[in-house]
C-alpha cells in the first residue's frame, strides 16, 4: 500500500527541498485567523475583515503570472529574498496601522493588504515548477498529492498556532508571527533552491523558443483556461471555511474551538491526501470536489442561523469528512497543469493558477463577510458550496486522462489512441506559485 510513497522518499534531494517548501508555507495558514482577528478588534466588523483579506487575495492573484516570468527568465532565490522581505514589512505596517489609526480610517489599510499581497513570496508557484524535473511521468501526480498533503498537514498547524498567539496575546502578536515565519521560510527556501542547482528555469530544447508564437499568452487555449477557473472556484469554496469558522467561534466566545475546527479540516485533508499518495490512485478532480460540495451543503445546515445549538462533535465529524476531499481534488489539478505548461513555462502557468486561487478567495471574502455580518455562518458556507458546485461542473467539463478513476462515463478522453490528453486541464491548491531551475 505504501509502495508509492517508499519510491518517492527515495527521489534525490526531494525530501529536502519538499520539508522547506511547506515549512516556507506555514504561515499561510495562520495568516487568516491572526488577520480576522487584528481587523474585527480593530474595526468591529466582518466586512472589512472580508474586504482587506480580499484586497490582500487581489494583489496575490494579480502577481502571479508576473512573479512567475521573472522567475523563468531570472533568478528564483532572487525573487524570493525580496518578496520575502517585502511581506514582513506590509505585515508589520499593517499592524503599526491597527495600533495608532482611529478604527473610522480603516479603508487606509487596503492599500496596504493590496501592496502586501503583491509580495506574497511565490514558495508554491517555485516548488510546484521544480517537481516535474525531480520525478518520470508516472510518479508526478503522487508527488503532487504529497505536496498538497503535506501543506494541508502544515496547514492543520497554522491555525492553532495562530489561535494559541492570539489568545495569549492579540492578533497584533499573530500577524507579526507570520511576517516573521514567511521572511524567514523564503529566505530558507531560496538557499535550497540555490544549493539543489534549480535556481534557474529549465530552457526549452532546440531553437523554437526564441519565436514570438511561444510567448503568446497561456490562457488562449480554452481547455486551459477552464481548468484555471476550476482552480478559481475551488479556492473560493475552501476560503468560505475559515472565516465562516473564525465567526462562528468569536461570536460563541470559543475562539480556541475555531482554531481546532479549521485545524480538523486540514487534516481531514491531510488523511485523504495520504489515501490517494500511498494507493497511487489517478481520481479525477471532478470527483474529489463533488464530495467536497457535498460536504459543505450538509455544514451549511449545522450552523446558525439554520441551526443554533450543534453539538460541536457533530461539527467536527462533518468538517473532518469534507476535509479529506481537498488534497485529491488540489493534487490532481497541480499534476495536470504540470503536464500542460511548456518545460520553460511551468513558473508563470502555476502563476496563472496562483492568480486563480487568490481570485477565488478574492470573489467570496467580501461576500463572506457580507454575509456573516447580515446572516451568519450559514449562509457564507452556503455561499462556499454554490462555488464548489460551479469548480465541480467545469472539472467533469475537461478532458478525462488515460488511467483516472471517477470520471464521466461519456468524458471525451484519449478516444482510442493511447496517449494522454496534454491539451486537458485541472484545478489547484491554496494560494501559490512556481519557479524554475538550472542546468
């Protein structure tokens, strides 16, 4: 059973450079519970909890695809020390403005989460374009579930970690915790890239690449586009969870309980993950996130104002089940774009999934917020399952793989010839990014 995963312990330099990345992404997770945190004390709403979070996902998605040029024609380690020590430094300011600005002038603060998005250091975006060129064809998709599942493992850390910081301290406290954790993980990160010798992207064999045909933008092949927009969905649906928690447990007077519910969701992930990784099971997407969508509906009926006084058992128990669909769906997506993006491009195609996932969370945190403060948690993790229905619909629309499991009956796959469908598309994990390395 656990074959898969033996074969990849034994892949060169894999195990390295896999622990840094996700203990480079730590403070992704812990970020959304210290900022709800910091901005409801500071401003005593959710919607601009919503709003500033969402500010923070625009300048994300908008730097991706250009993050990840810069790093297919440059120097990854280089892209990595500045956006690092520009992160912090919004970060700090962003709690420097929490501390003296009147709660009246808040507005002031979405240029500066817009600006500290724009920083967010690319570790997933680099460590998602260097896994083709550690491992063959038939270990891809198992390397990239592990890489989901290891960060929803992380990710399952973050929160409590944040929750533990915000309690004993404040969210002020929280938030400096994450500058200083994603400074010093790029920091890491990029050493390791550079010692590995995958500081550089891998240049396309021949002369090809020099004709203006190869720069024309990604997003033109429409199979492609449709598994962008997958990815958009997806993030929307996963980042309706978290705030809708953070709420649910603030407005209960149990924030520690909230941390512990985002926490089980993560590794509801982690354990599903691990499933797929160790019984290398091609799933499709589309299946993966059909149980995610299902998963929210039945939560959306557990929480006010659809129900007042759920035993927080039960809540744990359907969180940890609609967890384990997140690493598989992520995994898969993560393999597919790796296949379709061009060796010299992989960098800016997780860039434009990047752009993806922070859209998504960009679309629903203001809508979250919105609705939590005129409804409740039920209706943002309604909100959530309706972006999970519309990710779960374009996944079965796309091309079928030879070898998945979970697909249409009538999916339009490899028709007979054997080969795989390099023009299919799939969907993508949390906020992230790629690089590229040397010869």
């Amino acid at each position: 059973m656990f074959r898969s995963l033996r074969a990849l312990s034994g892949v060169p330099r894999l195990r390295s450079l896999l622990a840094l990345s996700l203990i480079a992404r730590i403070h992704m997770s812990a970020l959304p519970v210290a900022l709800s945190f910091l901005v409801a004390d500071w401003t005593g709403a959710y919607a601009s909890v919503g709003l500033l979070s969402g500010a923070m996902a625009v300048g994300q998605a908008v730097a991706g695809p250009v993050r990840g040029r810069i790093a297919d024609r440059d120097s990854a380690t280089s892209v990595l020390f500045k956006t690092g020590a520009g992160y912090a430094v919004g970060l700090v300011l962003l709690v420097v403005l929490a501390a003296f600005v009147p709660s009246g002038f808040w507005p002031v603060a979405v240029v500066v989460t817009f600006l500290t998005g724009l920083m967010l250091p690319p570790v997933s975006q680099l460590a998602r374009s260097v896994w083709p060129r550690l491992v063959g064809d038939e270990q891809r998709q198992a390397l990239y579930t592990l890489d989901s599942t290891g960060y929803e493992v992380i990710a399952s850390i973050g929160p409590l970690l944040a929750t533990a910081v915000v309690t004993t301290v404040n969210g002020a406290a929280g938030v400096v915790m994450c500058a200083v954790l994603a400074a010093a993980g790029a920091v890491s990160f990029g050493l390791a890239l550079r010692a590995a010798g995958f500081e550089r992207a891998e240049p396309r064999a021949g002369s090809a690449s020099d004709k203006p045909a190869d720069r024309r933008s990604l997003l033109r092949d429409f199979t492609f586009l449709r598994a962008v927009l997958v990815s958009f969905f997806l993030m929307a649906a996963l980042f309706s969870v978290n705030l809708s928690l953070v709420a649910w447990g603030r407005s209960n007077g149990r924030p520690e309980t909230a941390g512990g519910l985002i926490a089980l969701f993560s590794l509801g992930a982690a354990i599903g993950g691990l499933v797929i990784v160790s019984r290398n099971t091609k799933l499709h997407s589309g299946r993966a996130i059909s149980a995610l969508a299902a998963g929210l509906i039945v939560l959306t009926w557990l929480l006010p104002p659809a129900s007042d006084d759920m035993p927080v058992w039960v809540l744990a128990v359907v969180i940890l089940l609609t967890g384990s669909a997140v690493a598989a769906s992520l995994g898969t997506s993560n393999s597919r774009i790796g296949e379709l993006a061009p060796p010299e491009r992989r960098a800016e195609a997780f860039g434009w999934l990047a752009t993806a996932t922070t859209g998504g969370a960009a679309l629903v945190l203001p809508v979250t917020g919105w609705l939590l403060d005129r409804v409740g948690p039920a209706a943002s993790i309604g909100a959530g399952a309706v972006a999970a229905l519309l990710s779960m619909g374009l996944a079965f629309s796309l091309p079928a793989r030879t070898g998945e499991s979970g697909t249409r009956p009538d999916g339009d796959g490899d028709s007979g010839s054997g080969k795989e469908d390099t023009r299919g598309g799939g969907d993508d994990d949390f906020t992230s990014e790629s690089a590229a390395e040397a010869k």
